[in-house]
C-alpha cells in the first residue's frame, strides 16, 4: 500500500527531516495534474489555494496551523503538511509544490472568517461536525452512559494530558468529530458513574448495619423474653431448714415410725406373697395379715427385710384368717424398735392418719390421711369357698392410700401410736384383700388395733385365737332386716347351742336379732362382725323379734376354739 505523500509538496522533491535541505528529486509524474493525496481522518481542514502564495504563521490557537501569503521578496514560504500522530508538519519550500486543485470546504465561505476557517475572532466556535453513525439494532443493550443516538463516544484522553489555556484552549479542529477535552477528575459520566458507585456502598453499608442491629435486637428480645435479661440464669435457693421437724408433723410421725416397720417376701406351695409388718416387741415377734402369710403354712419361708436394708428369716407363729392376722417371729436380730400402739376405742373420725408400707415392693412408703369412718364392717376372703378364709372385721375406714403391699402394715396416728392394720381396700363389687385390687380408690380398711392386740396375744401365748360367740347358727340366706337364727346347725344339729349364751336366753330358732348394744344389724354378717369385735366374757344387750313381738335380752360371751 502506497504511503500518503505530505499535502502540498510536489511529486519532484521531498524535504528531509531536518527541513535544511531541498532533499532527493524524484521522477516527474506523466499525469497532466499531481495526484490528491488521500484524505486527512480529521474533519474541519481545509487545504491552501495553489494559485495564492502562502507562508506558514505560528498558529494562535494550540493544536492548528494557519496558512499564511508570503511577500514577494521574501525567501521560499512554507505549507503545514497533514499531522501523523499529532506531531506539527515539517516546512517544505513553497516553490517546490506544484498547483494543486483546492478541495472543496464542507461549508459555506465565512465572510466574517470565523474559526476554524478564519482568524480566531471573538465569536463562539462552531459546533463540531457530526458524522452519521449507524443505529443500533432494535433492542441492543446500550450500557449506562452511552451518549445520544448518532454521537459517536469520544475515547478517554491519556492521564497527565495538560489542559490548553486561553479562550480556545478547549477546542482542536484535529480532534475527532464531537470528541471533548477530558477535564481533570474525569467527566461528567465518570464524576456520575462515582457518585452513583458512592450511593450504592452507603446502602449496602445500611443493609449490613440493619441486617447486624436486626440480629442484636432479636437475640436481645430473645433473652429478655426467656430469661428476662443478658445475664446467665441463676435460680434462687432457699437455706435448708436445720432441726427435727414437729413430732406431730408427717415427717416427724414418720421419722419415729419407720425404724419399726418390715416388708415380707413369702413364699410357698401355693404361691407367693408380698406385705409389710411391724414389730411388736424386742424378742423379734412382728403382726401382719393372715392373708399375707398363708403360702408359708408347711414348708414355705419368709424373708424380713427391715427399715435399714438388713434381711432376716422369719418362722410363722401362728394365724387366723377369721380375724386376717398372724404373727411371725426373727431370731438373733438385735436393735429391733417396736411400736407402740394405741386405743382404737378412742379414735374420732376426721384425726390424721399415716400409713405405712411397701406398696407394689416399693417399701418405707408414707401416705396420709383422715379417718374416714368407724365400725365399718366389712367381709373380706372366701376364695376357699367354705367360708372358713372369710374374715370379720369392724374395720376403721381412712382415705390415706393404700395399696397392694400395704397389707399388715401401720396406720398409726399424730403420735406415733399404733391404731389400726392395714388390711383391705374397697374393690369393684366391694371391700377386697389389697392383693386382689389394682389399687386405692380412697377407701382403706384397718383391723383396730384393741382387737388385733388381743388376737396377737394369743397368738404368742397359745397359737391359735379364740372367737367370742353366742352359740346360734344364722341362716345367711335371709334376705330381710336383721339376722335370722337358722332352723339347724351344718352338721344336723339344732341351730341353738344346748347349754350357750344363746340358750340360756331363751333365744330360739327362727328368731330375728335387730340390733346389739342398740345398734341395728340388718345381716347375718353384721352381727357376727359385732359380736368379734368383743373379747369373750364380754355382755352384750340384744334385741329379738319373735312372731312380730320385740324383747331386749342380755348375754355373756361365750369362747370357741377355732380348730
């Protein structure tokens, strides 16, 4: 590709690049006229006239080259060359270029010579030149900034570029079309694109300050909600109390009683059993209930477990089921704390109670409650049938709770004193064994203690119990109020007992007995729960109806052997 020869210098001669010397003569060109050079990429340059001499004058605005007519006389003018790369033209002798056709300006000559066609004159420069600019394709991405359509974007000028002073210091007619001097700091678009730079990391430095305080608060709020404050949580203690509680306290009653207090473990052909016991004296005798003992009878054993952990073997001294209790006896234990018991007559219904026991193996267990009622009679037993396991008793009602494994254990009251032995809890269909139930509904029976000392005496001291009778066979069948002597005994004999109590009272068969000691009866029961509830010897008063007619007689307990 040919090289772009300097405008204005003739094909004959190119100066050197000092400008001293004509340079080298080159072959003349055959063409009737000198070829245009291509071109300048600048726009708003206009070319001297050939037929006018002209002269180079230093340019009075930076950046552009006047041309200038030489005098006559003086030596050879020179024209400005076209700019390559910014750097001014080399001088070239006027007389060496030949006449070149003048190009044609892109504007209208300016009578008032107004930049940059004439002398800087004191008018505003014209606008610069705007090249059409192909249009973007409908729904091109334009970036942020992007001047308006046809504006061609000017390149950023080079850092460190020093800014022209002077009224036309901001202008270059050799700079491209529309392009602006770039003031220091950067332009507008730059000094927006800061500013906008500037915007955005204060809010993200808001949303992260907002972000960290939200989690502040919350966990804050958290706290405060929680534990009521920042702090770690320290739960308020009261001292433990010092000293003995009140020995009319539960735990005072409880802390006396105990130490006398044993479960048992029996077992035997029939099964095994599991109850509780107290001792009675210090010769290692302990009460419990007939029923809780009975596997034992033969070969069985029983295994005493006291209040401290220590075991001991127990052999049965003797029983009876009428009455549901027994007495067993452990050798070579010292240190044995028994109870001391009380006066069943004297207990009022509504005086605190506390039972103790190992309901459910659970021993040493402690309950409390009232007493519910007096002479409760109750039945309880009979598994056997025959009536011989059935048990009597005018029983003390309590609401303390008691379970299965409570059996022969200690209801004792505020001082410690036995009053009662635990011995049924009432059951779907009515008062049953506590090993026979699921378990307290609230209703309780003890045996009372006045009657249990008297059984458990004669259990020591002879084996067996006495039964106090009156000697008449009651007919259980009867189904009206009070108890009827039946019409013969079991084995065939008479229902009166030739020489009894009863006979000696002219109480014959078929007669009713409605109360005793002026209490009502209104069954056979009843009345055999009565009258166990005395000693033998003891009177009784009773009230017979015979063929509608009532008679009050008066007896004397009589003793059966109930072997």
């Amino acid at each position: 590709m040919d090289k772009a020869k300097p405008t204005g210098t003739p094909d004959g001669a190119v100066p050197d690049a000092t400008g001293d010397s004509p340079g080298v003569p080159a072959e003349p060109d055959t063409s009737a006229t000198a070829p245009q050079a291509p071109e300048a990429p600048t726009v708003g340059l206009t070319k001297a006239d050939p037929a006018e001499p002209v002269e180079a004058a230093a340019p009075s605005v930076p950046g552009q080259a006047e041309d200038a007519v030489p005098p006559a006389a003086e030596p050879p003018a020179t024209v400005p060359g076209p700019r390559v790369g910014g750097t001014p033209d080399a001088a070239v002798p006027a007389q060496q270029q030949p006449p070149a056709e003048r190009p044609r300006p892109l504007h209208a000559p300016d009578p008032y010579s107004t930049p940059p066609y004439g002398e800087p004159g004191p008018w505003a420069p014209a606008p610069p030149v705007q090249r059409p600019v192909p249009t973007p394709a409908h729904g091109t991405y334009l970036p942020p900034g992007t001047p308006a359509q046809g504006t061609p974007v000017p390149p950023a000028p080079e850092a460190g570029t020093p800014r022209q002073g002077g009224e036309w210091g901001r202008y270059d007619p050799w700079a491209v079309p529309g392009a602006l001097v770039a003031e220091p700091g950067g332009g507008p678009g730059e000094r927006r694109r800061e500013r906008r730079a500037g915007r955005g990391r204060l809010v993200g430095a808001a949303l992260v300050l907002a972000l960290v305080a939200g989690s502040v608060g919350g966990y804050v709020g958290m706290r405060l909600e929680r534990h009521g404050g920042l702090g770690t949580v320290e739960l308020e203690q009261a001292s433990g109390q010092t000293g003995e509680r009140a020995p009319d306290s539960v735990a005072g009653i409880a802390a006396r009683t105990l130490p006398g207090v044993v479960t048992l473990h029996v077992s035997g052909g029939d099964g095994g059993a599991l109850g509780t016991g107290f001792v009675l004296d210090g010769r290692g005798h302990i009460l419990t209930n007939h029923h809780v003992v009975e596997s034992a009878e033969g070969d069985g054993s029983i295994r005493v477990t006291f209040n401290g952990g220590e075991t001991a073997r127990a052999r049965l001294v003797g029983g009876d089921p009428g009455y549901d209790l027994a007495v067993v006896k452990v050798s070579g234990v010292s240190g044995l704390t028994p109870l001391p018991l009380g006066d069943s007559d004297d207990v009022r219904v509504g005086d605190p109670v506390v039972a103790i026991g190992a309901p459910f193996d659970l021993a040493n267990t402690v309950t409390s409650g009232i007493i519910s009622a007096k002479e409760r009679p109750i039945t309880a037993g009979g598994e056997k049938g025959d009536g011989t396991d059935i048990s009597y008793v005018d029983a003390l009602q309590t609401d303390a709770p008691i379970n299965p494994g409570n059996s022969g254990g200690p209801l004792v009251d505020e001082r410690a004193r036995v009053i009662g032995i635990n011995s049924a809890i009432h059951a779907a269909g009515g008062p049953a064994r506590q090993d026979d139930s699921a378990g307290s509904v609230g209703l309780g029976f003890a045996i009372p203690v006045n009657q249990a000392k008297r059984v458990a005496e004669e259990l020591i001291n002879e084996g067996r119990a006495t039964h106090p009778v009156i000697g008449v066979t009651l007919d259980m069948g009867y189904e009206g109020e009070g108890a009827k002597v039946g019409g013969q005994a079991a084995g065939g004999g008479p229902a009166v007992t030739p020489g009894g109590p009863a006979d000696r009272t002219d109480i014959a068969a078929g007669d009713v007995i409605t109360e005793v000691d002026g209490v009502p009866v209104t069954s056979g029961e009843e009345l055999i729960i009565k009258i166990r509830s005395h000693r033998p010897g003891d009177r009784l008063d009773l009230t017979v109806e015979r063929d509608g007619e009532s008679r009050r007689v008066t007896l004397e307990l009589g003793s059966s052997d109930p072997s």
